[in-house]
C-alpha cells in the first residue's frame, strides 16, 4: 500500500479512501457463501419491487418505515445501538423532542456506506439532498439516488441546473428532516473530511444535528466506488451487522444572523480551505468545524486534510493499480 502513502493524512496517520478488511477463515467463507447465495435474490427481488414500485406509491410514512426496516433484515441488519450524546444509556425516553431530529431540522451524516441512507430513512422518511464543493448550493435525491451515491465516483462539480438550498427545502417542506452528507462521498470510517460549506444556508431557526454511523463489521462501508460486488459480499454473507448510531445535540446557525446570509441575493459561491481558498467568515468556519467535531467525536476517529479532490485523485491511482 505504499503507493497510496500520499492519500494518508499527514497530521494523523488515518488512509479514509482505502477499504476494509476482516481476516476470515475457510470454514466461516463456506459458511458465507451459502448464506450469500440464499440472501443475494431475495435481496435483488424485494430492492426492486420497493424501487421500482413501491417507492412511487402514497404509501404512509408508517408503512414507508416498516418496508424499508424490512429490506435492511434481509442482511441481517438487527441490532441498532442508538444513544444521544450525553445521555446516559436507558434515559432515552426522558430526554425532550428536541433532542432528537424531527421537523424543520438537518441532520448532517456520516457517510460510508449505502447503508447509511436506507436506515436514516427507516427512522425519519427525510428529504436526501446533494452537496458540492465550493458552493452552498444542494441538488434534491431520491432514496435510491442517495444510496447509489455510496458507490458513485466524487463528483466535484455542481450541475448548472436542479439546484436549491437548504433554506428553501426547509421552507418548502416545514414537516420534514433533511438529510445532508456534508463529506460529499464516503470514506472507510476513520475520518471526517472537510465539509460542504452548504450547511450554512440552513436557516437560524432550524436546527442540525451531526448523526454517526458505525458498523460491525466494518467491511460494508464503501470507499470504492463502483464496487458493488465486494459490498454485496461483505453485507450478505455474515448471519448479521450492527450499526452504533450517535447523536450529537443540535446547533442553530448563527452565521445567518450575524452575516445576513438569509438574503435572497447572497453570493452562494464559495470556497474552503483546500477545496479552493477560505472565503468564509470567521463565525461560518466556526460552525462547519463545531459540526465536523462533533461528527469526530461521535465516531471516536478524527478529522482529516484530505478533500474530494482527493479522493478523485485516489480513486485514479486506485483504478490504474487494479488494472496491472
């Protein structure tokens, strides 16, 4: 792996883009094999009933929920370990609404997995959104786009059209959650890259709440795109998974109010850090790393220099050694 050392974080240590692996003996691959074999159509068969189907029906939110906790038990996704940040264990249902994402509130998201779309929609039937580099601009997903994009290649370029913000989308849909992943593409789990800067559109009144998600066994997080045949593997063919979700205490945006950012004319071009210059405020920078710190806490890893350029570059190195 030495030729990937200049996608390893300087000041860490951590390499975000390369995949995991967990050592497996002889008798537990046969074992896995068979499992995989009788898992992998009825995974295919009902992903494409709901996709194709049941997705576009008026489905309630209910049942929406239940059919997607449905898919995720094929894999054998059953134990979900769900705390709030500073909540002692067993004291969840004491805790206010509020500190729990629901209407009018962003949720920024760990990204590492197709996974991790699929269960935030199995808790909160959000709005998935898109972000880009350099701009505060977000384009609207469907579910099925939103768990593609775990295995999509970086895109570094927002589309000219399709657009929105997150202060529209709040506008438009005050009932809903919206699902932001700030990273913009996945990583193995063990870094938090550089933000989006498109939570700061979120408006003052609305709150985010950073949300981690970590898996046992860490092997179905997705830093590779396009590799969707070892990602069925490692997900199928163990009996099952556990997912460690955190959820860290929401933030109001307070950039809004102290740089007027609400203005319908603001300049939404942007750049941060390595992904083009700062052009942020103070107070904005503050806010993306309050959130981006939290996200590293929950996650017990650290954050990371490495960008979406990055991981562009990384996944061209990647792509030229697999094809010696």
């Amino acid at each position: 792996m030495e030729k990937y050392s200049q996608f390893r974080d300087r000041g860490s240590g951590i390499s975000p883009f390369l995949p995991t692996t967990q050592p497996t003996s002889v008798t537990a691959k046969i074992i896995g094999a068979w499992i995989f074999i009788i898992r992998l159509p009825l995974l295919v068969a009902y992903c494409t009933l709901y996709f194709l189907v049941l997705d576009h029906l008026p489905i309630p939110p209910v049942l929406r929920k239940l059919l997607l906790w449905a898919m995720m038990a094929i894999p054998g996704i059953w134990w979900i370990d769900l705390q709030l940040d500073g909540v002692k264990r067993g004291s969840l249902s004491q805790q206010p609404a509020s500190r729990f994402p629901r209407e009018r509130a962003v949720i920024a998201a760990q990204f590492t997995s197709p996974v991790d779309a699929v269960y935030l929609a199995a808790i909160f039937d959000p709005i998935f959104v898109i972000s880009y580099p350099d701009t505060r601009k977000v384009r609207r997903v469907s579910l099925f786009r939103a768990v593609a994009l775990a295995l999509a290649p970086p895109n570094t370029a927002a589309p000219r059209t399709g657009l929105t913000d997150l202060r529209a989308l709040v506008k438009e849909n005050p009932h809903r959650v919206i699902v932001v992943f700030p990273e913009m593409t996945t990583t193995n789990g063990k870094g938090i890259l550089p933000f989006s800067p498109s939570l700061l559109a979120t408006p003052a009144d609305a709150k985010i709440f950073p949300v981690s998600m970590r898996y046992t066994a860490p092997d179905i997080t997705t830093p590779i795109p396009s590799a969707w045949l070892s990602f069925l593997w490692n997900l199928l063919r163990r009996p099952t998974h556990c997912v460690r979700v955190r959820v860290a205490e929401g933030v109001s945006n307070t950039s809004v109010a102290i740089n007027g950012s609400t203005h319908p004319d603001m300049d939404d071009k942007v750049g941060r850090g390595a992904e083009g210059g700062s052009d942020l405020t103070p107070e904005e920078e503050r806010l993306l790393d309050g959130i981006a710190d939290s996200l590293a806490r929950l996650a017990r890893n650290k954050r990371v220099g490495l960008t979406l350029h990055d991981k562009t570059a990384f996944v061209k190195v990647w792509t030229q050694g697999k094809g010696n």
